[in-house]
C-alpha cells in the first residue's frame, strides 16, 4: 500500500486492491435486476448534490442471498476500508482539531467508534444536470458531517472514505479545501485510489465537472456515537421524546435546505472586505497533485 500525503489530514491510499478491475465490472453488474440470481430492487435515484443524475445502491441490497463472487469483492473493498481508516487515524488521533464530541480514541476498533461497512456504491452520470451544465463544478463544495448537527445523539461521521472505481472520464478531479493551509487541492483519482480526509471540520470538498463517461466510487464513514450534549439531552427530556424528535426534524431539514453545509469558494488575491457566511476567500489559485507517491 502507496500513500500520497497531498497535506497533512488529506491523503490517497494506493495499490490497496489486487484488481480494482474486477470490482468495478462487479459494481456495474448490479444495475441490472437478474432475476435468476435473486437480487432485490438496487440502484435507485439519489439527489445529493448531483440532482438528477446520480443513482446509488448499497451493499446489504444486492441480494437476499450474496454469492460467492459477491461476498468476495464486497470483503475486499471492507478489508480496504478498515485498513486505510486505522492507518489515517492513527496518524492524527492526537491531533486537537477533532470535534469535541469525540472523547474515546483507546481503540479505534471498538465502541464508541464503529466501522460503517454498508457500502454506499454511487453512480454519478456523465451527462451534466441542467442547473451545472454550464459551471465548472460537478458538485457544490460541502461537508459529509453536518456542523449544525453537532449536539444530537447520533453515530457521527469523522472520516470520509471515498474509493473511486474507474478513471475513463475526463476531469472529475476532487478538490478539497484545507483550513489549515486556506488552500484548494485538486486530486483526479485513479482507479483503485483511496481518499480519506474529515468528513467535517471545515474540509469542504467538491467535485469538478466530467465528461466522456459516467463515475463510479465507493463511500464509507469511519464513525463516533455520540450519546448528545448536555444541552441537547435537558431538551429532550423536558419537550419529550417524540416532540424534541419532531423538532429536530424540522430543523436539520431546514438547514439542509439552507445549503447551511455548503459554502462558495471565491478565488481572489485582493482584499474583498467582508463575505458572505457561506464564502470561503481563496487567494491561490488551485494546487494540482500530480499522483506522485511521496510517503509509505
């Protein structure tokens, strides 16, 4: 395994699979319902930030009874997840730019922490949705973990596993933002790369526009169950369960909604006074990584 360090808390993990080929062409085989073979109803339409052109599927729906080809490759790209999130974590657990909800890293294999091993295979298609047809970005810059959701007693995100099944389409890169550096970091991935970054702490990434072909990945979150904040525990109980939950609800729809996740990247060297809240200033212009190995 081949590890490219593009800046510290955003990596690409190489050479991780024995023939990628073979996973994806098992991927695509999925799309079609066989009957004979007893798969269920799998890829469906999904929104995301890919409106209208983007379907998904997930690995507990392949089939009532997984085949030892499935069982196979779905192992090989669970083995893949584990190997990676253990790696990246144990290079900056100790790190003190974790959200604070996380108290526990004395074994990153055991609870609180947990391993989302149902894989989330997405399609994104090579014709471009109307509403981005004409933009340079495919998807909008944005967070896998929700900031302002920070309180609730859920199984957080940490970490974004993204494990990209083929490369013949034309650009497609994944740019990332680090707030470390205040810089844009565009990756295009090969087959068979393996990128990690945090799914939240201001690393908002999207995707630059493609052609040619469609995109195929992978993504899985390593995450944290967080038993909720004080604050947001006291609520509960005095509203009640079901009326705090139905509140909760209308609210993190309405950040949703809000696009209170989401931020718009402005590229300029010259003081531009005050932003907007969902605006992030960029001074240099994007940095390319070529894909050049530069840690082991």
């Amino acid at each position: 395994m081949d590890k490219i360090v593009i800046e510290p808390m955003i990596h690409v993990y190489q050479n991780v699979f024995y023939n990628i080929d073979d996973i994806f062409n098992f991927v695509k085989s999925t799309e079609e319902y066989k009957e004979n073979t007893g798969m269920l109803e799998t890829w469906q339409e999904w929104a995301g930030f890919w409106k209208g052109g983007a379907l998904k599927t997930e690995s507990r729906k392949l089939s009532n009874n997984p085949t030892e080809e499935q069982k196979k490759y779905i192992g090989e790209i669970v083995d893949a997840f584990l190997k990676v999130s253990k790696d990246y974590l144990n290079d900056y657990k100790n790190n003190d730019a974790w959200p604070d909800f996380i108290e526990d890293w004395s074994n990153l294999d055991q609870h609180p922490w947990r391993n989302d091993t149902y894989i989330d295979f997405l399609k994104y298609n090579k014709n471009q949705p109307e509403h981005l047809a004409d933009s340079l970005i495919a998807m909008n810059y944005h967070t896998d973990f929700d900031n302002f959701d920070k309180e609730s007693a859920d199984n957080k995100k940490v970490i974004t596993v993204t494990i990209y099944l083929n490369d013949n389409y034309e650009g497609g890169e994944i740019s990332v933002y680090s707030p470390e550096t205040e810089k844009i970091y565009n990756y295009k991935p090969k087959a068979g790369d393996i990128v990690v970054f945090p799914s939240g702490m201001n690393y908002y990434h999207g995707v630059l526009s493609f052609y040619g072909n469609d995109r195929y990945l992978v993504r899985m979150f390593k995450t944290y169950e967080y038993a909720g904040s004080e604050e947001w525990l006291k609520n509960k109980q005095f509203y009640g369960e079901d009326v705090w939950e139905s509140m909760e609800k209308k609210r993190l729809q309405h950040a949703w909604e809000n696009g209170y996740n989401l931020v718009k990247m402005v590229f300029s060297d010259k003081s531009l006074g005050n932003l907007n809240l969902n605006e992030i200033q960029i001074k240099e212009d994007p940095i390319y990584i070529d894909g050049t190995k530069n840690d082991n």
